[in-house]
C-alpha cells in the first residue's frame, strides 16, 4: 500500500512569515470607539454643561365655548384662517334658549297681565276711596246726633242700632279700601320689580345666545380643529380656538444643570429645518410634565420648570410646532479682544 498524498510530518512543518496588517482599522475602531464615548458622556451628562431644551411654539389662545346645548347650523371658517375680531365665526342653534326664551316670555306676558288687573282694581279703590271716607265720616256726625237725640229720649233705640250699624259698615268699607290700596300698591311694586327682572333676564339670554351667531373675540387665526355641520356641543365643551398676539416658545427647561439660565440669556431655537435667534422673556414659577411627545422611552416622566421665550424673526415656525432650545459655552471676551485686535491691524493697513 502507498499514501495518495504525501503529508508533512508534525515535525518538520515550516515557519510562516506572519502577515504585517494596516493600522487604518485599528484607528478607525478607535475613533468609533471614542465617538461612542462622546455620545454616552454628551448622554448622560451633556444637560450639566450645554444648555438643551425642548419646547413648544405658542400664541395666546382664546377658546370658543358654548355655555348651553347647542347645535352646529353654520360654519364659516377653516382651519388656519385669519379673522378679525367680531367677525363672524360659526351660528349654533339651541333648542333648550329657544325654550327658555318661550318660558320667559310666557311668564313675562302673566305678570303683565296680572299687573294690569292690579293696576284696575287700584285705579277702582283710588275712586271708591273718597266716598267711603265721606260715607265715614257723615256716619260719625250722624252717630254723634244720635247719641244727643238718645240722651234726650228722643230716638228709639231701634234707630239708633240702625244708625250704628250703618256707621259700622261705613268705617269698616274705609279700612278695607285703605288696606287694598296699600297692598295693591306693594303688589304693583313686587311686579314692576318682576317685570324688569323678567326684561333683564329675556335681554341676557337673547343677548347670550345673539340668535346663535358666534363672533371672534381677537383678531387671530383659527386652530387646527374647526366643528362640522351638525355636532352638538355640550356646555363648557370646547368647539374651537382663536390664536392671537405674537408667537413665541414655552420652553421646559432642563432639571440640571452647572450654568446659570436668567431672563435676557440669548439662546437658538431651531425644529431642524428652520432656525431663528431667541431672548428668555420670562421663567415662570411653576413646573410640567414634558408632552408626551416629548417624553424618552429609557427616561422616567419627570417635571421640567416653564420658560417663555421670544422670537427674534416674525413666524419661522407653525403654531404648535415642536423646537429644541439650545445655548453653547461661549467665550464672549476672548472672541472680543480677538475681534478688536483684528480690527485695529486693518485699521493701520
């Protein structure tokens, strides 16, 4: 038998020259390596020495709100739209001020004609008042007679208890017309007070519901909801918003930080395709929660304190538009003198 290949003995195997390799991988393994590390440390802590923010772009907002049921009749605006104030917005119909009117107006026309019929009854009592009173009073003359006849023995005493029956009812018709014309006269101002109660309740409700036309209160642009033909709103329920004034950022500043953040303190405001120069106009005294679109998923939810930050441009950004608030150590002296030296070198050139 004879091998059909010859193998080397385990022994006597030669030496391999070992293969010289590049250095361009290994720098470039360390270079990802230190970028790594960047990230990480800008990660966990970048918010101690950079100043970044995310934050919302804002407006005044106005809601539109119906204090009542309503229906939706007539729209007359988009999404977007610029108005003026008192214009015309939306017309609404409620069934339940449409009632409440009928009501009013029901209960407006009995006082009025239960007004009325005080008003005659006083007018009656005002003339009947005068001949009681006259009635009255010659029925006590007549007693007074009576009473010298009697002493006299000169009248019956049939007579006499007719003549002070007489005067009886005479005085007794007095008291009742005075009566009825003072309470008449206290019924007539309990419903002339009801009656102004009833104009004044029928003129705010008319002018509440101002035949269902709702009006802009500012001169704006309209939001991104607008309500369609034919939803019903329930009192409170808003039905769309009104955006005024001038745009500028509500900033959640970070929890963080070794810098100091005060009002005046320039910052960039950019939402990745537009940027703009920004000034911190106010720090409010409250904290939020970030938005939901705000939030990281490897991040607990936590509260960020609220900034308000102005816009160096007019409306670089849409309402409502996410942006990120960030500000850089700046070396503002050296960059000072190194401008003033290179300014006085041209100078004598």
């Amino acid at each position: 038998m004879r091998p059909l290949k010859n193998r080397q003995r385990p022994d006597n195997i030669p030496n391999e020259q070992r293969v010289i390799r590049s250095k361009t991988g290994r720098t470039i393994y360390l270079v990802l390596l230190f970028v790594f590390g960047l990230f990480v440390a800008n990660y966990l802590f970048g918010d101690y020495v950079f100043l970044r923010a995310d934050g919302l772009v804002l407006r005044d907002q106005n809601v539109i709100a119906t204090p009542f049921v309503a229906r939706v009749e007539r729209v007359d605006v988009r999404e977007g739209q610029s108005v003026e104030a008192e214009s015309v917005l939306l017309n609404l119909q409620s069934t339940e001020i449409l009632e409440r009117l009928a009501d009013l107006s029901t209960k407006r026309a009995e006082l009025v004609a239960k007004a009325t019929d005080f008003k005659v009854r006083a007018e009656s009592v005002a003339q009947l008042l005068p001949l009681a009173e006259r009635r009255a009073d010659e029925a006590v003359n007549t007693i007074k007679q009576f009473d010298d006849l009697a002493a006299a023995k000169l009248v019956t005493s049939a007579r006499y208890q007719e003549a002070l029956k007489v005067s009886y009812e005479a005085n007794r018709d007095r008291v009742s017309l005075r009566t009825q014309r003072q309470v008449l006269e206290e019924e007539l101002e309990s419903l002339d007070d009801a009656l102004e109660d009833a104009a004044d309740a029928i003129s705010k409700v008319e002018a509440l519901y101002a035949d269902g036309t709702v009006r802009s209160p500012v001169s704006g642009s309209i939001g991104a909801t607008v309500p369609s033909v034919g939803n019903v709103y329930r009192p409170g329920e808003p039905i769309l918003s009104v955006y005024s004034g001038k745009p500028y950022v509500l900033a959640y500043l970070p929890r963080r930080y070794l810098f100091p953040i005060s009002v005046g303190m320039e910052v960039h405001v950019t939402d990745g395709r537009e940027s703009t120069a920004g000034t911190i106009t106010e720090i409010l005294p409250v904290t939020d929660m970030l938005p939901r679109e705000f939030q990281n998923t490897f991040k607990p939810s936590d509260r960020n304190q609220l900034a308000k930050i102005s816009l160096a441009s007019g409306d670089p950004f849409p309402l409502n538009q996410k942006v990120g608030v960030s500000r850089f150590p700046k070396f503002s002296g050296a960059r000072e003198h190194l401008r003033n030296l290179f300014d006085a070198e041209r100078t004598q050139d």
